[in-house]
C-alpha cells in the first residue's frame, strides 16, 4: 500500500514518513525544498529517508497541477496524506502570495488528484491558528472558528472548507487535523522554541512578546506522528446523527472530520523559557516586547474527540520534549 506524504522534506513529514517507511508502508515523498528556513536541514532530512528505504522522493511544487498527475498514474496511492504548505503566522503578513500558492492553490490540486483517482482518505495539516480571535478555552473543535487573526489562519480555515466539499461532492473521506506548536529534534528553525534556543547558547538576546505573557500547547512530534499513524485506518464515515439545525462544525454528513491535535496542558512561556534555560545551562538575555500582529495570546486543545475514537494521548512531557531538541540541537548544530 502506497501513502503520499506532501511536505516529506519539512518537520512533521519527515518523521511521519520514517515512522510510516518503518512500519513497512511504502512511502512516496513530495516536496519542493523551497527556501522559507534553511534547505540544507530539509536535504538532510531527505537524505535519511531515502537511506531508510520504502521511500521514493519527488521534488516538486503542488501549486503545479501537471507535476502532480504522473505521481498519482505511477503509483497505486490508497492515502495522502498533506503537509505541504507555506507554514509560520508572522511571515504570512508580508508574503500572502506564498500561502495562497502552497495552501490554496495547492490544496485544490491534491484535492483533486484525491477525486480523480479514487483516494481512501485524505488526512491534511489545519491548525490552531484558526481559533484565532476565539476567547473560550480550551479551544473545541465544536467552536465555530470564522475570525483568524493572519492570512496563514485564514488559508487553513479554507483548507477545512475545502475538503469538507469534496467529502460532500465526491464522497472522500478528509481528516483534517489542528495541530498545536509541535517541536522536537529536526525541528523549524522559524518556530520560537529553535531560535530561543540558539539565542540562549550564543548568548544573544531573546525577543519575548507580550511581556511573555503567553501560554503554549506545545505538543511533542512523536505523539503527533502517533496520533495520525492511528487515523489512518479510521477514515470518517457518514454522521448519519449530524444535525444540519444544530450542527457539530467538526462533523457532517458526509465523510469529514476535524480534530485538534495537541498536548493538552498549556505551558506559560515563561516557565518554558526556564525549563530550557536549566537545560541549557544559561541564562537567557531577554527583550520584552509588546504583542505581535496576528498572534494568539494562548493556546489549548480539548483533543476529547481524539481520545474518544483512537485514544490519542499524548505521552511526553515538555521537559523530556524539550530534553530531546536540546540534546539533538547541540549535535547537529554544534
Ligand atoms: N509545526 C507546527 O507547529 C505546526 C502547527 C500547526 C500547523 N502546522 C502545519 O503542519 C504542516 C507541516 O508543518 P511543518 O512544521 O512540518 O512545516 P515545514 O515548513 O517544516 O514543512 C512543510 C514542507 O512543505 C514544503 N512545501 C511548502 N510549499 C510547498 C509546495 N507548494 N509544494 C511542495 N512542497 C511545499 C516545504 O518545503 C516544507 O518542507 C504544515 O501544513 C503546517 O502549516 C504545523
């Protein structure tokens, strides 16, 4: 059985496809390598994948539709499973072209390669960031969540709407996931927990936002590669209880299903800072800043829908998650 991963060369790809590649699930990788962070750390990434075998690699832009169709003639693909996008809230307020290239544009590419040639289940990256403007936590996916606050928010709101028609047009099965602030070795150089780490080891500044005011819920990379090694044998049926007069906006009648992904237990950033700082053994030089455009103040997942259906729970806590990074930082890095 042959599972698409878009995005294999990014974070969260990378180890679902070596975790799946191991499981003995052939593996066929997409990925344009495009230059957001460092492209030496996605050939990396790369280049251990294809050592690990059940692996083949495609570099390629999903926004170009005649690239995408030979990959889906070659291959006998039962699941895809999308990664790929344009990631990170503060870069979307200076480049929206990219999002509505990588998320829109590319989105509606897979989504039809999903129609055309008969897909089993579509599961694909949404976000915490769609909650947005919402103030009632923890966030649920039974929320309606109508007011992002950035254009990457907005993109993945749309991904959601999306997908929810095709599984209503054309009867596929989407899962669409909400992950929460994921860290863990091999991580994003653009995400805080990365670059406050590097700061903190060369003895630069940190640049905390909200007078660090903040809550995350960081969620460790294993437990998310966990949670959607587990969906993909529990594609959503048809909600024959859903309530179009009072209806559930993570479900519907057709085969379609959003959770959130998450650890949980929100960490203040502050506290975060300090479990970092005792494991890097230095004090961080700190720069307290006011909050940013298109931030959230704080982040939390009611994953009760997730428990219920798969028993997702997520198993590292963030100083064992954080220990992991650091360790993996200093080797790679240093
Ligand atoms: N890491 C997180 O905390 C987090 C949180 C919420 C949502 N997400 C979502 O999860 C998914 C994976 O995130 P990640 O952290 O691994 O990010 P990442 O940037 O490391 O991985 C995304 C990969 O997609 C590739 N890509 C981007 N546009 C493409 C295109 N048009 N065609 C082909 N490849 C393209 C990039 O080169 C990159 O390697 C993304 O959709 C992201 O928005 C991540």
């Amino acid at each position: 059985m042959s599972i698409l991963v878009t995005g294999a060369a990014g974070f969260i790809g990378f180890h679902l496809s070596k975790r799946l590649a191991a499981l003995g699930y052939h593996v066929i990788g997409i990925d344009n390598l495009n230059d957001y962070y460092d492209i030496a750390l996605k050939k990396e990434r790369l280049n251990i994948l294809e050592k690990s075998g059940n692996f083949d690699f495609y570099k390629m832009n999903l926004s170009n539709d005649e690239e995408l169709k030979p990959i889906f003639e070659a291959y006998t693909i039962t699941i895809v499973i999308n990664l790929a996008a344009q990631a990170g809230v503060r870069y979307s307020i200076d480049n929206p072209h990219s999002y509505v290239n990588s998320n829109l544009v590319g989105f509606t590419n897979i989504l039809e390669a999903c129609r055309h040639y008969h897909i089993e289940h579509l599961i694909y990256a949404s976000s915490s960031s769609v909650y947005g403007a919402n103030t009632s936590i923890p966030y649920s996916t039974k929320d309606a969540v109508d007011h992002p606050v950035s254009i990457y928010a907005a993109t993945k709101k749309a991904n959601e709407l999306m997908a929810h028609t095709y599984s209503h047009l054309f009867n596929i099965p989407t899962t669409g996931l909400r992950f929460f602030t994921v860290y863990g070795p091999w991580g994003r150089p653009d995400m805080a927990y990365y670059t406050f780490t590097k700061q903190i080891i060369e003895g630069n500044t940190i640049k905390v936002f909200n007078n660090g005011d903040m809550r995350r819920d960081f969620t460790y990379i294993d437990d998310i590669v966990e949670g959607i090694i587990r969906l993909l044998g529990h594609p959503p049926l048809y909600n024959m209880d859903w309530d179009r007069n009072n209806p559930d906006p993570s479900s519907s009648s057709a085969p379609y299903k959003i959770y959130n992904i998450g650890n949980n237990n929100p960490v203040k950033l502050m506290d975060f800072i300090q479990t970092l700082e005792k494991l890097i053994g230095k004090k961080a030089r700190i720069e307290y800043l006011p909050m940013q455009p298109g931030d959230m103040k704080e982040t939390y997942a009611d994953i009760s829908d997730l428990q219920a259906d798969i028993g997702f729970q997520p198993a590292t806590t963030i100083e064992n998650g954080l220990t992991q990074f650091v360790d993996w930082y200093k080797k790679y890095h240093i």
